[in-house]
C-alpha cells in the first residue's frame, strides 16, 4: 500500500451541463485522455465538502478536506491576513475589503461597480488615504493585497460576528452593517458593527472628494468612491495538521487565502506563481511535489484556473483549460505511476458554473483515487456524471482524510485510545510506558 499522498486540487473543476457543449459540462467535453487513464486504473466517486446543494467557498471546503470542523474555522478575513503577511494579532478581527463604485440614492449607496478599473498608482493613492481610522476605542487599518483588494484589521473591543456589506451584486444597495442574530446582545460585535459602519461612511466621503476621482471625472470615467467589506475572522487555536492528520504536510498554491490555510494549519508552503499557460503550471507543480515527497507524506497541488475561467462565465474558456490541465498532467503521470508508493487523488474543493448568476454551486465533484489497494472500478472517464458509478461512493467533508489515511495504511481503529486526545492516525503521537512509578 501507498505511504505518500499527492493530492491535485483542480479548484472550481466541477460544473453545470450548457447547451453550447451539446448539453454537457466543461469536463464531460473536454479531451481529457490522462484523467481518463487514471480513472479507468483506479477508482471513483463524487465528492461535497459539506452537504449537498451548499455552495462553498475554497477556504471552507479546503478545511473540511483537510480534517478541520466548521467550529474551527477562523474565518476567510483571518485566513487572507495571514496569506497576505498582515500581522494579525490574537483578538484583532480582519475582514476582506475591496474598492468600488458607488452612487448615493435615498439615503443609501448603491453598487455601481464591483471591480472598477484603476491604475496602480490610482488604487495606492486612494487606499492611502483611507489607511487608517480611529472611533470609540478601535483602531482600523487597511492593508493592501492586490491592485483594490486588501484586509481590514480592527482591534479594541471588537468580534467577527458582523454581517457584510458586499453582495458581489451591482445595481443594488449596499446592505447594512449589523450584529448577526446570535450576537445582537453581544458588546463587542454591536460596537464592530457601530465601528465598522463609521469607517465606510468616512471612507466613502473621503474618497468620493478624493483628487484622483476628480481627474477621473474629467477623463469620462467611473468614480472609485467606496469599500466593500464581507467574511469577517478572527484567528483561534486549532491543531496543525500534523497533530490532527499524522502527516508532514506540503501546499504548493497560488493565491492569498491558500497561503493563509497553510500558515494557520501549519502546512510547509511554496508560493506558486500562476502564468498564461496553466498546463504547465501545474505541470511543473507536480514536478516539484516529486521532488519534496522524501521529506513529506501529504502534499497539495493547487490550480485555479478552472475556477477563475468558470468566473468569466465562459464554458468553452473553462473546457480549454481542462484540456491544458490534462497535457500539463501527462508531462508528469509516466513519472507518478512509476511510484508504486504513492496514492494520487484529483479532486476539486467545489463547483463553479460557467453561467448564471451563482459564484459557487452546492453540485458535488469528481473524486479520483489511484494507487496500490485502491479499488479499481467500471467507470473509464474522468468526469462528474461518470464518477457517480465509482465504488468509492458519496464522500463528504471531513470524511476525505479518513480515506486518505484508510489509503496510506495510517487509518486507526475506532475506539483504540493510544494517545489522551482521540485523533484519526494509527499510531498516534504516544508517550511510552515508563516503569518508574508515577512522582519518581
């Protein structure tokens, strides 16, 4: 049996059926002859991090695979901080925050434009002079990402538990500022709410005068007049996944909120760079998950791009890309099959639909196990319709690393107390039995 895992993390691969791909999703369409071959040599079955028809964001959906509750997770705000090198102090809450386009009717603000375009020299001048804030006690400050994008951090008497005032919805009102339901008696969360909502309605007033949107409006062009801010975290204490899985963890990721996960979860990390070609990318991801599988047991390869061409609501665009995907896999699979220690497994987090309004759908994705022990079942294409038939069935959340570990021979008996914490490893991290008498 396999005792190294590489997991491709295909973020966004599962789909919707379009009529441009004669009633199929990007996946069923595509030229997809490597992931066909490793279908038909191992075995299948779909997968949904959470329940069924829920549409998850990456970072939930990456911490149930990962073997992480929902209770445990600190929030995308958190996770973006620390992927983008804030230093978040325990008790600070960060939330995601972005520049936009507004206009003022009836008393509100509504979304003109929710990814403005603006220059670099634009977006670091308006975000300048909206870079820090103080009311009642808590202190605010904005920092920058990417281009309009960055995290807020507000420290003083302050919680996560505020709704958001991005929709991700242009044409209608910002929404309110407000405790949720379950904390509306909450101190804290009440003044964040109180505190939050003073900085947007200054922020937007400064930026609204600001000289760059002055010669902005000369030019015929759309303000950038306000900030938008949603998914508010804050960081706790969880086990890293090696105390929680056994395993030496590795991520080779792009993008902010991946970094993030690592870093909280205690994954090694390298920062991988995204180019026009995302075959290759991930090609050369793979290469290296190779090269650093001597010093680690689990390593995640990460890719975007179906996700990101998903977004642009373009079904053809998002097949292409799976196409490259496939060439990019072939460089490296002679390689992989070669290994007769390893357990490969391709997956995504969470569908995303080429078309309609929705971000995320809650549709489930195919799941791919390849590797000695694996059972090997009828299905012969890599796709989500055909993964239904696998025999590895319906997996959800955190059962994903329990196949993980059942695959690397690591899965414990259930009810076997090795260790004084019941973690899903065998053996466990045990203290060895002394024969000197306890107090000796």
């Amino acid at each position: 049996m396999p005792d190294k895992c590489i997991l491709i993390l295909l973020d966004g691969l599962g789909d919707r059926a379009y009529e441009e791909l004669g009633g199929l999703t990007p996946l069923q369409a595509a030229a997809t002859p490597n992931l066909d071959r490793l279908a038909a040599a191992g075995g299948n079955g779909l997968y949904h991090a959470a329940a069924l028809g829920q549409a998850l964001p990456s970072e939930n959906a990456h911490f149930a695979m990962f073997g992480f509750s929902p209770e445990e997770f600190p929030g995308r705000g958190a996770l973006e901080a620390l992927g983008g090198g804030v230093d978040l102090q325990p008790g600070e809450v960060a939330l995601l925050v972005h520049l936009v386009g507004v206009h003022e009717e009836s008393g509100t603000l509504i979304l003109d434009r929710d990814l403005p375009e603006a220059s670099a020299g634009e977006a670091e001048a308006l975000i300048a002079a909206v870079a820090t804030y103080e009311t009642g006690g808590v202190r605010i400050r904005f920092h920058r990402t990417k281009g309009l994008f960055g995290v807020l951090t507000l420290s003083g008497e302050v919680a996560p538990y505020v709704t958001d005032t991005n929709l991700m919805m242009e044409r209608v009102p910002l929404p309110e500022v407000l405790p949720w339901q379950t904390h509306r008696e909450d101190p804290a969360a009440r003044n964040t709410a109180r505190a939050l909502k003073e900085y947007l309605v200054w922020a937007h007033r400064r930026l609204q005068a600001h000289p760059v949107n002055a010669e902005r409006a000369a030019q015929g062009r759309h303000p950038v007049n306000g900030l938008v801010t949603q998914r508010a975290g804050r960081l706790k204490n969880v086990p890293s996944f090696a105390e929680r899985n056994g395993l030496r963890g590795l991520s080779l990721s792009s993008g902010i909120v991946y970094w993030g996960i690592s870093r909280f979860l205690g994954l090694d990390l390298v920062q991988a760079k995204d180019s026009a070609a995302p075959g290759a990318d991930l090609a050369a991801r793979l290469e290296l998950a190779r090269e650093k599988l001597p010093d680690y047991d689990f390593v995640h390869v990460h890719t975007k791009a179906a996700d990101e061409a998903a977004h642009r609501k373009n079904p053809a665009a998002k097949k292409a890309v799976i196409e490259a995907f496939d060439e990019g896999i072939g460089r490296v699979l002679p390689d992989l099959l070669a290994d007769p220690d390893l357990l490969l497994i391709v997956t995504a987090d969470h569908s995303t639909p080429s078309g309609g309004p929705l971000i995320h759908s809650g549709e489930p994705v195919p799941l791919l196990l390849h590797g000695r022990g694996v059972r090997r079942d009828a299905v012969a294409r890599y796709d989500e319709v055909a993964a239904a038939a696998g025999a590895i069935g319906f997996v959800r959340g955190r059962e994903f690393m329990y196949l993980v570990l059942n695959h690397l021979e690591r899965a414990k008996l259930a009810g076997i107390m090795d260790t004084p914490i019941d973690q899903p490893y065998w053996p466990g991290d045990f203290q060895p039995f002394r024969l000197e008498e306890p107090g000796q």
